[in-house]
C-alpha cells in the first residue's frame, strides 16, 4: 500500500512512463470497427466490376461455339475475345470527364445501362460483324465501371479500411469470372446456336439490378466539395466516418485540396467551374506535372502495365486451350477446371482483403509477385515436358493444373486487388478522376495486346515459351514495384503526395513520416518524448 501510495504521490521522482512502455505493447490500440454505412456503400459500387468479370469468364466457354457456328480461325477469335479490352479504353477515357460533370454515381448508372445495351445486342448477333458491334457498346460500359468504381470506393472510405474496401472491385472482378465459368457449364448443355446466346445475354439482368441499387448511394463527398455543396459533403462524411473527428478532418483536408478556404464553412460556396469540372487536368497530368505528380503517375500506369502483361487475362480467358494441351481432352472436364480457376481467384481475393489494411501494400504486392513468377516458371516447364513427350505424363497434367491455380492465387492475393487500391489512392483530388482513368487505359490496353496475341504467341514460340516470357516480365514488375513504390497504408488520400516525389528517394521521406507520428504519438500521450513501442496496434521492431 505504501508503494502504490509513493508511486501516486506527485512530489516524488518517479517516472510514470516507465509502466505505460509496457501497456503500449501489452495493450495496443484497438482497431475502429468497421464502418458498416461506408461498406454497403463500397459493396453496391464495386459490383459494377462484375460486368467485366463475367465478360471474361464467360467468353472462355463461348469462344468454342462462336468458332464453331461462325466458322472463325483462330485470329478472329483471339480478336473477338480480346477487343472489349481496347473498346473499354474510350468507355475509361470519357468517363473520368463525365464523372466530373454529373458525378461518381450517376456515371455508375450510365456504365450498367451501356452494358445492359451490349449484352443485348450480342445475345441476338447474326454474323461476325454483329457480334463484334455488340463487343464494342459493351466494352464501353466496361470502361466506364472500371474506372469510376474505385474511385468512389477510395473516395466514400475512412482511411482505416480504405484498402479493405478499395480492394472489393477486384474481389466482384474475380466474382463475376467465376459466374461466366459457370454460366459456361450450365449453357453448354443447349445447341450450339442457343447456348452461347444464353451465355452472352445473360449478363444484361446484373446490370439492371446494379443501376437501380446504385441509385440508394450517397454522392462522393469529395465530388460534393468540389461542387461546392460543402453541407451535402458534410452529411455524407459523418456517415462513412469512423468519428465525427475525422469526418471534420477529412473535410477540412478535402477542402484545402480543393482551394476552399477552411474557414469557409456555408452549405454552398461558389466554385470556379474550372475546378468543380476538372478543366485543365491533362495538362497539368501530362504537360507540366510536378515531381509529385510524376512520381505518382508513373507508379500508377507501372502497376496497371504490370499486372496485365503478366499473363492474368490470357489464363482467365484461354483457360479450356490452356488445360487441353496439358493433356484433358474432356469438354467437361475442362470447363469444370476452368470453375476451378474461377473459384481459386475468388477465395484468395478474399483473403488479400482482409490483410491490406494490416500488413500493408508492398509486403502483399511483393510476395504476390514471387509467387506468380515461381508459378509461371513451373508452368511453363510442365507444358514444355508435355509438349516433348509422346505419352501422357499424369504427374506433368497434375502440375500444369496445380500451377494455374498458384498463379491465379498468387496474383488474387497481391497484384490484382492492389493494383485498383493503389492507383486510385495515391493522385490528389483534383486529378484523381483522370489520373484513375488513365491507369484504367494501360491496363485494358495491355490486357487487349496479351489477349488478342496469345494464340499467335503460343504457335510462334509455344505454350511453354510463352508463359516463360509471362514469369520474366513478373521479374521486371517484382523490380520495379520494389524500387519505386511507397507504401501508403494509413495515410490519408490528401496527404498521400507527400510520400511522392522522388522515384528512388522516397524511402528518406517515408522514414520521416513515420518518425514524426512517431513524436505526435508520443506528445498526445503526454510523455514528453516517450517513443510508443506500439504504433497503430502493432509492435514496432525498430523502436525496442
């Protein structure tokens, strides 16, 4: 009792700290719990993704009996199945300028309508050439969900899911594949001349249900501000906010970003329409970007570029011929493997979701990127093996099948979702529309290139030898995401530039960063230059 009552007494010199060192890692902060307003809001625009998805997946199967009742060569189906990529380009392009003008949700509205008219018109083609106008309409709305669904999501999220839930278009991506595999399965069972038509229109009815769902989100509030209805922001802000504290502090750093005085605090202000509508953004992108915002661009169209000249998408879609030279010769059983694959992206897109926001970006990025390149390398050898050999080798079969799953895993759990994450957190407000825009252009643009060249690359240098050019160029990516991107786990999007600048000298800055919230940890504690061993729930090795 005497010394609990020494420690207590304030004329002594005692050092209180000395206990609160230990409570700062036997008892770290607790997490916010998640803001469920904020997820529901995540969930309904993310799901725009699943149009591509079930594009993807579902052309695998379709591809077989389009060749057959068209009459088409091997081109003309790789064109066929590849071209939405390249037509999504003018759908990403518009869409940046169009979500300025009338806003992140009514464009999500305008995205499902345009692929519902696709749908449509490839469900009821006639002839080739009907076939591909239908691709064409479809690709556009396809280029507009890409593009606007995770810049809404990042926008809506508090900074400590935004990853978790910035991540949710590539997990409804992977979804939708899965739905076109099985849509494939279920529709092969009909003649020839009906069952791909099932397959194609049957897309038109999740578009319907996600423009009317769409329809109960609230607005952007960073759209809001830049309008000027800085009441509406507010009321959208509370709600998606993990506290009425940062609701008030992402308004005051979205209004700072957007030139709004922060002691400016009516319903409505007057904007200039240049800033509410995005004029002058190309050029500022483009022609005359700052350090900054040439750091970031770069990172974003390097991370797009990568994560489809992989492979990903040549796999996804070409799955069936994939497993048919590694020996299964069954229709069913081939279309049952590719449900595989579409199940296998799923799972572990999931998994990839709730490890953002603990671990990070870069240390998922990098082990993704190892494994796709063990995975491509291991593919590519067992289809040589049996490419070489004149008897079915069941163990070769067995690992060609086991290595497409590892690299659709590998790249489920790291690259595919942090691709979308990363792009559409790091460029500031006033450019994130069209900066997300064009890191959505890189990426449709070399998915078109791989897709629509994968069946001529194969016959020039083999199956084998071309996942092999896939693994060395997730050897550059793997370079290149370790040398120039920063981690951004936990900082806000308006403090984001801050960690940019330097293509090679980031590291300084972000060693920095994390000093000082090493201090104003230790200043809101009222330690006095206490260091916290624990720093956002987790022991920081650096500092014992």
């Amino acid at each position: 009792m005497a010394e609990h009552k020494a420690m207590a007494d304030p004329k002594l010199n005692v050092l209180p700290r000395e206990k609160s060192l230990v409570e700062d890692v036997e008892a770290p902060k607790k997490r916010p719990p998640r803001n469920k307003y904020a997820f529901a809001c995540a969930i309904l625009a993310s799901m725009t993704s699943i149009l591509l998805g079930y594009d993807i997946g579902v052309m695998s199967g379709a591809a077989i009996p389009i060749k057959s009742q068209l009459h088409l060569n091997d081109v003309e189906v790789e064109v066929l199945v590849g071209i939405i990529n390249l037509y999504s380009l003018l759908g990403s392009a518009v869409a940046g300028r169009t979500s300025d003008w009338v806003g992140r949700r009514y464009t999500m509205v305008i995205a499902s309508a345009i692929f519902f008219v696709g749908a449509i018109l490839m469900a009821f083609a006639f002839n080739y050439a009907f076939l591909m106008f239908g691709r064409f309409v479809a690709g556009i709305g396809v280029g507009y969900a890409l593009m606007i669904a995770p810049v809404y999501t990042a926008e809506v999220s508090p900074a400590s899911a935004r990853g978790f839930l910035t991540s949710f278009p590539e997990v409804f991506i992977n979804f939708g594949v899965l739905l076109g595999y099985v849509s494939n399965y279920v529709f092969n069972k009909l003649p020839i001349n009906l069952g791909w038509r099932f397959m194609l229109g049957i897309g038109a009815l999740p578009s319907v249900l996600l423009a009317i769902g769409v329809l109960a989100m609230p607005e952007s509030p960073r759209w809001l501000v830049m309008q000027g209805r800085l009441g509406d922001a507010k009321h959208v802000l509370q709600r998606t906010s993990d506290s009425p504290e940062e609701a008030n502090l992402r308004l005051a750093d979205i209004k700072a970003a957007a030139g709004i005085p922060d002691t400016c605090n009516d319903d409505v202000v007057a904007v200039t329409r240049r800033k509410s509508h995005g004029e002058g953004v190309w050029r500022e992108l483009l022609v005359y970007p700052t350090p900054a915002v040439r750091h970031v661009l770069i990172a974003a169209v390097g991370i797009h570029f990568f994560q489809q000249s992989s492979g990903i998408d040549a796999v996804v879609l070409y799955s069936p011929r994939i497993f048919e030279k590694a020996g299964v010769t069954s229709e069913d059983h081939k279309l049952l493997a590719t449900i595989a694959v579409g199940f296998c992206k799923t799972v572990f897109i999931l998994v990839s979701t709730f490890f953002l926001d603990r671990v990070g970006r870069r240390p998922l990025l990098l082990t993704s990127v190892a494994g796709m390149i063990i995975s491509l390398t291991a593919l590519g050898c067992g289809l040589t093996i049996i490419d070489h050999s004149n008897e079915k080798l069941m163990w070769a079969i067995g690992l060609c099948i086991a290595m497409t799953l590892t690299f659709v895993a590998s790249f489920s759990m790291g690259l595919g979702p942090i691709a979308w994450v990363y792009s559409s957190e790091i460029f500031p407000l006033r450019l994130r529309a069209q900066g997300a825009s064009i890191g959505v252009a890189v990426n449709r643009a070399t998915s078109g290139l791989i897709t629509m060249t994968f069946l001529s690359l194969q016959k020039a240098i083999t199956i084998g030898g071309a996942f092999f050019l896939f693994a060395a160029v997730a050897a550059v990516a793997w370079a290149f995401f370790f040398t120039v991107l920063p981690e951004t786990q936990g900082r806000t999007l308006e403090d984001m530039q801050v960690l940019f600048g330097s293509l090679t000298g980031w590291r300084s800055v972000a060693r920095k960063l994390k000093m000082e919230v090493v201090e104003e940890d230790g200043k809101r504690d009222g330690g006095g230059g206490h260091v916290p061993l624990a720093i956002n729930g987790r022991v920081d090795p650096n500092q014992i």
